[in-house]
C-alpha cells in the first residue's frame, strides 16, 4: 500500500481539474477508485465520459504500466485489461504529478458476481481468462498479481476484465506485485519468477477463492492443504484434476489448462443433459430380465400367440388321428 505520508499528498477532493501539460486534456476528479504501493487511481470525467486516472510519484512505474498497457493493445481480440487513453504530467504550484488514464471498468468484480448469479458462471468465465491470458503470455508478458479484486465482470455481454496492471511483469523477471494466497511461493509451490504457471497458479486459486470467500492460512505442506481443500467442496471436486495440475505447475501454458477446463465443462453439461431415472426391471427366477418395455410386452404377446397356435393344432391333429384311428378299427 501507498505510504500515508505520499497518499496525503495525493489526495485531491472531488472537483478538483487535473490538467495536461502536453496534451491539454482536462479531468475531473469524481472520487477515489482505491490506492497501492504505486499509486492512486480516481474516477474522473473528460467531457461527458467517465474514465480511470492514476497519478504517481514514481515515474518509472507509471512508464512500465504504460507499457502493459500498451502490450495489451497488440493483443488481439483480448479484452483483458483497459484501453489506455492518455499520459501526461500534472503541474501543481511546485510539483509535476505524472499520470496516466484508462478506460473505466464498470460492473461487480468475480467474487461479488459469483454469490450472486452462482458457481455455474465460475468455469465460463475462467475460460475467458484463460483464453486472454494465453495471448498475453504470448507477447512475453506475466500478469503476475491475478485475484478476483482486481477482475471486473461488465454486463452486455458479460465478460471477466482487470482492473489493475500494476503486477504484470516482463517474463524471466521477478514478479514485482503479489498477493500471499495467490502466490505460489507463498504455499511453497514454485518460486516467483514470471512465466505462465505461475499467473496459471493463480488462476486456480481463484477458483478455490470463489469457494472459499474469506480465504485461509497456510498450514503445514501447502499442496497437500489446497488439495484436501478442493476435495471437500463439491463444486470444486469436478475441476480436481485440473486444478492439481495447475497448482503443481504441470501446464506449460494457458491454453492447455483452458482444453482440460473445456473438456470438464462439456462432460459435466452432457452428463446433466442425458440424466435420466434407472428403469430397474424385475428378475425372471432364472436371473434374466423381465423386460417391461412396449416392444418386450409385444413381443411377449406374440410368442404367447404362436405358442396357442401350436398347441390347438396339436390337439386337433390327436383328435382327428383317434377318429381315423377308430373308423379303421
């Protein structure tokens, strides 16, 4: 988190006009969106359009997130992170505020929408992360500080976005931004270097978040804990295989958990779809089936029939063999 010191001197009343120095846009500040250990965002109107405005103290992390950004742009088809809208500086009486502003986010963010429209929606929207996170890692980036906090569901169509860049990381670096219960070195399951498993990590541990509301310590071996968690909640039991596989970095990259989630999904879906009551049929004493179907009871009907028939015939034949048998005599 920011230091109260550096906060307060950040802190500006809503009303209050950010002006550019280079490109001359101005903004109003609306209210605080939050802060962290890089900055504090405002919602701020430009003209008639809200928008998201960082200010820091620290130049060089305002170019880096610029720079995330940025990648996000080249990603194509990705709607992972915010449109960026402007950068520039703020001069106020003796100091030059450097800033940045985003596309504003609206809607709640996936912990919230989860308890509220319910665990169905958690593994369609954990496919859209994975799928934006693929494209992401493929321009050599890491998200690195992934948490529910900081992905938004918008409405319309809905889809999973983030709010915060301040944690992706050039891969092969250290990661810069973490959170502990998200963090793999925190459970001892790898070390913090950024490269996919560890944002694919992370995304498990969202999942055991979305069941797991208020969160838990580590205790003892961190694997085998997380393990025992997501066998004790039903709703997790039928992602069990491909979350074991991302906590214990199996998946080299996004798109290969993405195809196990599908495939679990699509199981999952079939196997509501073709559910149907067991018809358990009677036992003939000899053990076989009485089969109570239409076509059985025909087919019983038939056999039954026939049986008749040559029963009559039989007795006619013995009938008419005694009198021809009779006449001779």
């Amino acid at each position: 988190m920011m230091n109260n010191t550096l906060k307060n001197q950040y802190s500006f009343p809503s009303g209050t006009i950010v002006y550019g120095k280079w490109h001359h846009n101005r903004y109003t500040i609306v209210k605080e969106l939050g802060s962290g250990a890089n900055g504090i965002v405002y919602l701020a109107k430009c003209q008639n359009d809200l928008v998201a405005l960082k200010m820091s103290d620290n130049t060089m992390s305002v170019t880096s997130e610029v720079n995330v950004l940025k990648a996000f742009k080249k990603v194509q088809g990705s709607t992972l992170g915010p449109s960026l809208l402007d950068i520039d500086d703020w001069e106020r009486k003796t100091r030059r505020i450097p800033f940045y502003v985003m596309e504003y986010i609206q809607g709640p963010d996936l912990l919230t929408f989860i308890q509220t429209k319910g665990h169905s929606w958690s593994g369609v929207l954990i496919l859209q992360l994975l799928n934006d996170l693929y494209r992401l890692h493929q321009e050599g980036w890491v998200f690195g500080d992934l948490k529910p906090e900081n992905l938004i569901i918008t409405d319309s169509p809905t889809k999973i976005r983030c709010i915060d860049v301040g944690g992706t990381t050039m891969q092969g670096r250290a990661i810069k931004e973490f959170t502990e219960f998200f963090d793999r070195g925190y459970w001892g399951a790898g070390s913090r270097k950024a490269e996919p498993s560890y944002d694919l990590f992370a995304v498990a541990m969202i999942l055991i978040n979305l069941s797991f509301p208020s969160r838990f310590t580590k205790k003892g071996d961190g694997i085998e804990q997380l393990i025992k968690v997501v066998e004790a909640k039903p709703e997790l039991d039928k992602y069990r295989n491909v979350l074991i596989k991302a906590l214990t970095g199996k998946y080299v990259t996004a798109l290969e958990m993405r195809k196990d989630l599908l495939k679990v999904l699509s199981n999952d879906s079939n196997g509501t779809q073709q559910r149907k009551p067991i018809q358990r049929n009677k036992m003939k004493p000899n053990g076989k089936p009485i089969n109570r179907t239409r076509q059985g009871k025909r087919k019983q009907r038939k056999t039954t029939r026939v049986f008749e028939t040559v029963c009559i015939v039989l007795i006619v034949s013995f009938l008419y063999f005694i009198y021809i048998y009779g006449q001779l005599l």
